[in-house]
C-alpha cells in the first residue's frame, strides 16, 4: 500500500467519523416535545373534583407511549382518576393505560402506551381528576418521565408547572350548636 492510498483511507474515516458525530448530534438536538399542563391555574372547593389536561404540542410526531412522574402536595390533594386523552383514544389502535398513585405522599406515576401506532399533536394525551384533603394551594408539575416514538426512542419534553386552590373552609355563618351537629353528621 502506497501513501496515497494510505491517506485517502485516513481522509474517507476522518469524513465517515464526522458525519457520524455530525448526525448523533442532530439526533440529541432534535426539538423537544412541549406538554403543557391546563389550565395553569385552578380553584375548587368542597364536594368537587378539579381536572388537569396534560397537552402535547402539534410540532410532536410518531408519539407510541410515554412513562410520567407528576409531583404535587398529597397534604392538600389526591389523584381520584387518571384517562387517556383524547389523541390517544382517538388513535387507530387500542391502548393501555396504568397508574400508581401516590407511590409516594407527593408523586403519581402514569404510564400509557398505544399499542401498535403512533400519535401526532396537537392533542390532550392524559387526564387527572383529583379530590381536595384539606384547604390550601399545591403545584402541579412532572418530575420525570419519558416520552418514546414507534422505534422505541426516547423523545425529549419540557412541561410547565400549574398551581390549584382547594378551599373547604367551614362556614363563619351564625348557627347553633344543634344545626352545626346536623349538618355534618
């Protein structure tokens, strides 16, 4: 082998090397996903549910399945029931859906796949409807999580954080002691 041929060899790796480092890099940049917790702010009181949507942005495509961590105040609310959204039941196969909450005392895991295609955004991917404990204010926000498309690969997210109200404060109205016990007996 003469050093022609020899440095062409080394010129053809070093350019095969660099469009393999060229493309891995334009993989790990690829836009994230944005999921948007809705609406950002909330309120409600005793005797009610407060349902937050968990939105996917319409730049997302090729959307299989995702694992999420939402992290909240367990003090102040509780996860009652968890759905998929509408871009999943509306997809073209069936999905499955399963959720362990509160794994701990501030954290609730969801995890839905769609079992044999894909989603696009714009869309509500998931639902939580939760119940108040006692009044006061907790955020709402993912911990962790990931979302992965048809090949199984992951696709990066950023998501917001959104804060609800619960109020169940006893009323301050006049009333005897008699009337009290009947109506919260």
């Amino acid at each position: 082998m003469n050093s022609t041929t020899s440095r062409y060899r080394c010129h053809a790796f070093r350019f095969a090397f660099l469009v393999a480092v060229c493309s891995l890099f334009a993989a790990t940049t690829a836009r994230a996903a944005t999921l948007s917790l809705v609406p950002l702010t909330g309120e409600f009181h005793c005797g009610n549910t407060w349902t937050i949507d968990v939105v996917l942005d319409e730049a997302t495509t090729d959307l299989r399945g995702f694992s999420l961590v939402f992290e909240y105040d367990n003090s102040i609310i509780t996860p009652q029931s968890v759905n998929a959204g509408g871009l999943i039941t509306a997809a073209a196969c069936p999905n499955f859906l399963s959720w362990v909450g509160p794994a701990s005392s501030t954290s609730l895991q969801v995890d839905i796949a769609n079992l044999g295609c894909s989603a696009s955004g714009p869309g509500t991917i998931l639902s939580i409807v939760f119940k108040g404990q006692s009044s006061g204010a907790s955020t709402i926000g993912i911990r962790g999580g990931q979302l992965r498309d048809g090949a199984n690969v992951p696709i990066a997210f950023t998501s917001n954080v959104v804060t609800v109200n619960y109020d169940c404060a006893v009323p301050v109205d006049g009333a005897s002691w008699g009337g009290l016990k009947a109506t919260y007996r």
